[in-house]
C-alpha cells in the first residue's frame, strides 16, 4: 500500500469539498489500495476537480459524461477501482442521462457525488437540487422549477448501493466511501457539503442541525423503507447507508467478461480492425 498524496487546490477556503478529498484519501489508504491501482474521474465543475489533486490515475472528461469514461475503463481493465467524483449539476443535469442508464447497465465502480445544490464552478445559478424559490444570482425571482430526487431516482432506476454522506461527519463520510467501493457494482453516494460562496441556505450549520445518521439496526435490504427515505418524509435527513442489494454486475452477465480475464487481456484480430477502420475511408 502506497500513501496517496493530496495537492494545493483552487476551491473557496471552508468549501465542503475538501473534507470530501480527505476522507477519499482516507478511505483508499484504509482499504489498502495504492495510486496505481485507482482511477479517478470528474466530468466539469468544482467537484470534477478532484482528481486533479490527489496521486491516482486521472481522467476528466466532458461537462456531464464522466460516467461513460469510467464504465468504458472498467469494462476494459476490470483490475481498476474506479472512482467518479462530480457535482450535482454534472452529474443529474448534463449527466443526467448518463445517471440512470449506468445504474442499469450495474458496472462496478463508485460514483460519488459532490451535492451543494448549486451550480459553483459557473458562478451560482440553479442546479437540478436547488430548492424550489431559492433566489439565485440568475433566478433572481426564485428557483421555479421543482428539485430533482436523485436517491428517490437510483431506487427507481434499480440501484443496488444508495447512500447519503455529509461532508461534516468526516468519519461516517469515510466508512461509506469505503462500502461503496468494495460494493461489486454500481456504488452511487449522494454527499451534502456547504457552497460558502453561492448558497447561503445549505450552510454548515443548516447541515449540522438537519442531518441524522441511521439508527444501527437499520436494515439497508428494506427497499420500501429506503424509498420512504429518500422522499424526505422524516424531520431530519438520515445519513449512511440507505439501500444494498447484491446482484450479479455487468462482467459477471456479459458473455466476454464473466470468464474473469479483462478486455485488455483478451486475444485481439488486429485484421478485423484494420478492415472495419478502411471501410470508413
């Protein structure tokens, strides 16, 4: 196991994503894992940059569509552990599509998400979880479209690892991190942080005061109870996580990959390619 470093950044000093970076950090090193043996992905936003600032493999690809470059590099070489991290913005409204159909297609890999309810890299505007009426530097007479329930939404689309984390409680932040990547498939992580500089509604403090971890003998297998969760009926917001149900991933059902040995190792007809890249000329 290697120790993976941490680099200078260029976030707003109190930014939530910075708790988030340390207990990735945390989370690889406790699992054992080393910088090799990791790839990270961001799509475009404050959160994308992640993998930008720690020692791992990195890949950071268009506004939205972090997630095709991350399934594409674990289909190839199932011996990565692969990581998004993004933003709310990026990752249920540019790539929103993207959210739902890679929840079904069950590749293993985790994909955590940096939820401040607000767009931060540009400057402030709405994002899909931005609370209906809040007033923004563009929707200056309050949000008026309704926010989108992405827990609700990865139950729906037939998830099989939902968590919610807070970026203040360091400690079970790290411990669900950890869930999710040992989690054989798709591992999606909802994580509430503060935006100090554009949304002055979901502060520290609000955060502090509203969440509530779950209770220890919460049965994470109860899918009825998990979606009333995820509605929000509760007068705290519950933490942890919320729902986990073991089911074959796309390696072990696709009829290339179950045999174990990754795409980048299989025997490969370099004629077959050389003819199907000349009959596009």
């Amino acid at each position: 196991m290697s120790e993976f470093k941490t680099y200078e950044t260029a976030w707003c000093p109190g930014c939530g994503n910075f708790s988030i970076l340390n207990s990735l950090k945390t989370a690889l090193e406790e699992l054992g894992k080393s910088p090799h043996e990791v790839l990270m992905l961001g799509g475009i936003g404050q959160a994308a940059k992640t993998p930008q600032y720690i020692s791992a493999n990195s890949f950071c690809g268009l506004h939205g569509r972090a997630l095709p470059a991350a399934v594409a590099a674990k289909i190839a070489n199932e011996d990565l552990t692969v990581i998004v991290n993004s933003g709310d913005g990026d990752s249920y409204g540019e790539g929103g599509n993207h959210f739902i159909h890679n929840i079904r297609r069950n590749v293993n890999i985790a994909h955590f998400v940096h939820d401040n309810q607000i767009y931060g890299l540009t400057k402030g505007q709405a994002s899909p979880t931005t609370a209906e009426g809040h007033v923004t530097v563009v929707q200056t007479e309050g949000n008026i479209n309704a926010p989108l329930n992405p827990m609700l939404l990865a139950l729906a689309s037939g998830a099989g690892f939902v968590a919610r984390g807070f970026s203040g409680d360091a400690k079970q932040l790290t411990a669900i991190m950890k869930a999710a990547i040992e989690y054989p498939g798709y591992a999606y992580v909802d994580i509430m942080q503060p935006c100090i500089t554009f949304n002055k509604i979901n502060t520290f403090a609000y955060y502090k005061n509203a969440v509530k971890p779950l209770p220890e003998d919460y049965d994470p297998s109860d899918k009825l109870e998990a979606m009333r969760i995820a509605m929000g009926l509760d007068d705290k917001i519950p933490t942890g996580i919320i729902y986990r149900e073991d089911k074959p991933d796309f390696h072990k059902k696709h009829v290339l990959l179950k045999d174990g040995k990754p795409l980048l190792d299989q025997e490969r007809d370099k004629g077959v390619l050389d003819n199907l890249i000349h009959s596009f000329i």
